[in-house]
C-alpha cells in the first residue's frame, strides 16, 4: 500500500461525503467536519432530485459537463455496488433513461431542445423520438397526454437521502472521524475555532455554500423543491416537461413518492418556497396526469446551488503558508451548481488521482 | 452621429439587453459585451428584493457599464408593479423603470388597462416610465397622455420569436407618433427581424430570449448588434420604393441586341 496519508475534509455534503469514503477505502486517515448536523444535512445534496443525466443538462450548459456525466454514469453502479455489499436496504439507482415531453402548444419547445442536443452533441446525441404508442409502452400512466416525447437513453436517477445517510454510516464503519457543528474557516489558512488545523498531509474545502465568506465569486442559485405521494400514478422514469417558461421534472423515488422541481432563481435567499413556485411545480405534475391531483404533498424543500459565474465546476489547489510548523495543502472543489449527482464522481476520481501532487511538500499551485 | 435619445440622455447603441436566460452569469456578460448594447432590462421580481438576495448578480450586471433598466415582469397588478419600481428605484438608484403588467398567463400579454393606470401612478411619482404595451395605437396614445416618453410595444408575445406579427398596426404606430421613441419589446426571433424594424423606423429593439437561448449566445448578441446597425443605417439612408416591373441598372440602348437573342434560344 502507498504511504497512508492523513486528511481533513471540510464539509459533509455529497462531495465531502463521497471523497471521505473513498479515501478510507485507499487506507487513508479523514477527518470529517461540518458546520452542521451531517445527519440532518442542509447541504444542496439533500435537496436535489439526484438525476445522473448528461444528456439533459448539457442542454442548458456545454459538453465538458456531458463527458463528465457520462463518466460518472459508469463510477455510480460500481460504487453503489460496493456501498450496498454491507447495507441492511440497498440505496435505489436504476438508469432506465430519461423522457422529455411538451404539450402539443409547446411542441417547439421540445424541437429546441432536440436542436440543442444536436449542437451540443453531434453524433453522441443517442436521444430518441417518441410517437404515442411507444410513449405508451414505456410510461403509460402520462401517455395520454402528450403526442410526442424524446427518450434519452442511459439516464439514471438515485435515493440521494438514502445515499447521504449510508455514506455516514460507511465512513463511520471505515474508521473516519466526524465532527458535526465544527466549522472550519479558510482566511485563507484553514482554521478550526483559533487553531490553525495541523498535522494534515492535505485539507479539502468541501463546503458548498458554506465558503462563500471567503470565495467571492461563488454564488448561491436558487432552487425549490417539492415531493409527493401517491399511488395512483407510477412512473418508472424521470420525465422532464419542457414549457416556454419553466422546465421542470418529476423523478420517481421509492414508496410512491415523487419529487418535483426545481425553480432556479439568481437569488442568495433560502426562505421557504414561493406560492408562484408552488403554482408551478403543482402545474407541472397535474399536467403530466390529473391522478396527481389528489397526491399529498409531503415536503417542501428550497436551497442554494453553490455555483461560479460560468455556472462549471472547479478543483484548485493552494499552499498556504501556516502558524503551524508546516504550510498547509489546501484543495477547494465547488461550484458543481445543478450538477452534483451527475459530476461529483467523475471530480472525486480526478481528485484521487491529482493527490500525489496536492500532498507533495514541494508543489506550490496546480 | 446618430444618437438613440430616451429622457434626455443619448445612447450610440439601438439595442437594449435582457439578463435572463442565460446558461450562466459569465454567458450573459460576454452576450452583453459582444453585442455593444449600453442599456440592459432586469427584473427582481422572484429574487426576493427586499432582502438584496439577488445582489450578487446586480453588482455584476452594474460592472458592464451599461444603463440599467429595471423591469417589473411578473406583476399582474397595478399596486404589485408600482411597489416594485418603488423598491427598483430605490435599489438601483434610477427613476428608471420598465413597466410590465401581465394580462394574460400563458403568453404574457400586457393588461393594457392596469398598464395605463400604472404608468399614471409611477410618473405623478416621478418616475421615466418605458411602457412595455401591444401594439395599438389608442393604448399607445393613453400612454402618451398619461407621461410615459418613450413607448415599448410588442413585435409578438414575450419568447415567441415570431418577429412582427403585425405590421400594418406597427407601421401605423410610427406614422402617427413620428416624434416618440419607439422600441420593439418582444418576439424578436432573429436578426432578420429585427432588422426590419429598424428599417420601418423604429429607435431600437429589446429582446433577451433569442440572444440567451441560442446555442452560443455572445455570437447570436453580436450578431443582431450588427443587423440593427444596418437596420438603422438603412432607414436613414432611405430605402428604395418596391416596384412592379424589373429596372435594368444599366440602361438598354448601347446593349447589343444579339444578347437578347442568346438568351431566347
């Protein structure tokens, strides 16, 4: 085994989670700190919907995020595989692929999107086109409302909630340390309480949200949730409804439960969720099947997506000079905006395999 | 020098930027640069303004150096538009104010009705009052006699991209209001367009969706900076009269005449 390295990481979210687990799994001592209660997270990664679909995202970003989600649409089910080896309950994952659909008004919406794929994609666009019948065959309960979908091959969505509280358990298992309601502070020297944090070969910044204070140019984006329950309609894939004006989805989760979202609002503010966007995410689920009309809300969720002007994400590497006896290697990884679930393996690996560099006492930036 | 005046200031630039849209922050700033627009829309409606939460982006849209024009998209009431110029004029520091009353959900039309009242109210309050309206020329006219200077109707519904719907109600708007600002707000699908309404005379042209949603928005900003360049250069310089028959350039006689022939065979 290579030299055992000792890390700490700031921020239990689902990086800071991810990147726990797979360093103890290399035989690595972590240390992980939250500001919070990791089992009552706040982080972004509760909230979100957890879909891995490349495809669909690179619609509205560039196709550095689509080989990225691609990448991670390989890493999830092995890792999943290995989380799930000791778990009491599997964490649900299914890649069934995703659908896309437009009411016969807003047909031009779903012809945009096609283009979109198109440009962005050229020859990897595998995206499908749809007539009612087989719209039928792979969801009925929406058929009857739409007349065309586009069926996006591969797509895969998980129980991010159940994922967050399994990874705990992992680390825990694995020997890491956790520590709820320690903040660390990064000014830019990583600080815990007074004390500058020592005797690490490398420190990440986890954070999210959480580094604002000190990255100015990060930003908090908005998004609302909403979930529901019934079973009178089942969905076995996530469908997303594209509206001139709103483009939300529906991803099905385990016990009949449906999360609806999300808004996105250039906006800092995590108070509750609108009554506009509640009009919207109930419009959009009553659309694709009246039954939903007498689902029961179960849940609404409203939170910030920590994000960088160019809306990608970043890993930087800095060695910041310390009152401790040795300068501290400092990796900040942020900015993965609406994109978690589908980045944050692909970025973790990369991480891994850079660390020979961010642990090197002789490396300054990378 | 042939200036775009609007309450008295003078602007090179005839195309006016919305902010909304855009795949990111970054993707909105370039569009801005590359379409050499000096007055950007944005609305703060669902940002929660009372507490600066949209501030972030604010500071960054105020970087660019553009005017800003704050917009009240989203009110469908005369009171909410009103007390959202109120907190606009007071965050942005600009009696500024694009005025939207939506009267219709889906396709967003104005409420002519509350606009005309609305806009009475910001302008006793001392507001510069930019009306986004349809295209009728009474509407536009009660604008006028309630304060607003400059007038913004549609070319067709917000995000449409249908370009000018109706013509012969715009064409009838700038003849009998020769003297007032015009600007398209609305529809504006492609350069083409929009160009074409400079060519029928009118001062600029709004638009965001079609810069913001295009594939590569900067390109797509550049390129209708460009085509109302020419739109207004060639309003200004005077198009030609359509006509019925073709008009050879060069004249007939002196052109040997066994070209005609060639041709027949």
């Amino acid at each position: 085994m290579p030299q055992q390295l000792s890390i700490a990481i700031a921020g239990a979210g689902l990086v800071g989670r991810l990147l726990s687990w797979r360093l103890l799994r290399l035989g690595h001592k972590v240390q992980l700190f939250d500001d919070g209660d990791p089992q009552h997270s706040r982080s972004a990664a509760h909230t979100a919907a957890a879909m891995i679909s490349p495809l669909s995202e690179v619609v509205v970003s560039e196709r550095s995020i689509y080989d990225m989600g691609v990448s991670s649409l390989a890493i999830w089910p092995r890792w999943l595989e290995e989380l799930n080896v000791s778990a009491p309950t599997p964490v649900h994952y299914a890649a069934p692929g995703s659908l896309v659909v437009a009411h016969p008004a807003d047909m031009a919406e779903l012809e945009q999107f096609y283009a979109d794929l198109r440009f962005h994609l050229g020859a990897d666009n595998n995206a499908r086109w749809l007539e009612r019948r087989d719209l039928y065959d792979m969801e009925p309960d929406i058929a009857g409302q739409f007349d065309r979908a586009l069926y996006l091959p591969d797509e895969a969505y998980l129980d991010n909630r159940h994922l967050l509280a399994r990874l705990l358990e992992e680390i825990q298992a694995l020997g890491g340390a956790c520590f709820a309601h320690h903040p660390v502070n990064f000014m830019p020297e990583a600080t815990l309480g007074e004390q500058a944090l020592e005797g690490f070969d490398c420190i990440f910044d986890c954070r999210g949200m959480g580094a604002r204070q000190s990255q100015k140019d990060l930003r908090g984006v908005r998004g609302e949730v909403l979930w529901a329950q019934t079973d009178e309609v089942q969905l076995r894939h996530p469908v997303r409804l594209m509206h001139p004006r709103y483009k939300l989805y529906i991803v099905p989760k385990p016990g009949n439960r449906f999360i609806i979202g999300a808004t996105e609002i250039e906006s800092q503010d995590r108070s509750p969720v609108s009554v506009q966007s509640m009009l919207e995410l109930c419009s959009a689920l009553y659309t694709l099947n009246p039954a939903f009309a007498e689902a029961r809300i179960l849940e609404l969720d409203a939170n910030l997506r920590p994000s960088y002007w160019h809306n990608l994400p970043l890993i930087e590497h800095e060695r910041v000079p310390s009152a401790g006896a040795k300068a501290q290697n400092i990796v900040r990884i942020n900015g993965l905006y609406r994109h978690g679930y589908l980045l944050a393996p692909t970025l973790v690996e990369d991480v891994l395999a850079r660390l020979p560099d961010f642990t090197h006492p002789q490396t300054d930036t990378v | 020098m042939d200036p775009l005046k609007l309450y008295g200031e003078n602007f090179s630039s005839r195309l006016l930027l919305g902010t909304a849209l855009y795949p990111s922050p970054q993707a909105m700033l370039e569009s801005i640069e590359a379409s050499r627009c000096e007055i950007v829309t944005l609305g703060l409606r669902r940002q929660n303004p009372k507490d600066r939460d949209g501030a972030q982006i604010w500071e960054a849209i105020k970087g660019t150096g553009c005017r800003l024009l704050p917009n009240t998209a989203g009110c469908k009431t005369v009171k909410e538009a009103v007390n959202l110029a109120e907190m606009s004029r007071e965050i942005f520091n600009t009696p500024w104010i694009k005025l939207e009353v939506v009267g219709d959900d889906y396709n967003l039309q104005p409420d002519p009705f509350g606009l005309v009242e609305a806009a009475q109210e910001l302008v006793k309050r001392g507001f510069k009052v930019l009306p986004y309206c349809t295209d009728d020329l009474v509407l536009c006219q009660k604008l006028l006699s309630v304060g607003c200077e400059v007038l913004m109707p549609w070319g067709s519904p917000i995000g449409t991209g249908q370009g000018l719907l109706n013509k012969y109600n715009l064409r009838t708007l700038r003849e009998r209001l020769p003297n007032i600002p015009l600007i398209v707000d609305a529809g504006i699908g492609a350069p083409s367009q929009a160009c074409e309404a400079m060519e029928m005379g009118f001062d600029a042209v709004l638009l965001n969706t079609a810069v913001a949603k295009a594939q590569q928005p900067a390109l797509m900003a550049q390129a209708f900076g460009n085509a109302i360049d020419a739109g207004r250069a060639a309003y200004s310089a005077g198009l030609m009269q359509k006509r019925q028959t073709a008009s050879p350039s060069t004249p007939v006689i002196g052109q040997p005449f066994w070209h005609q022939q060639s041709r027949q065979q």
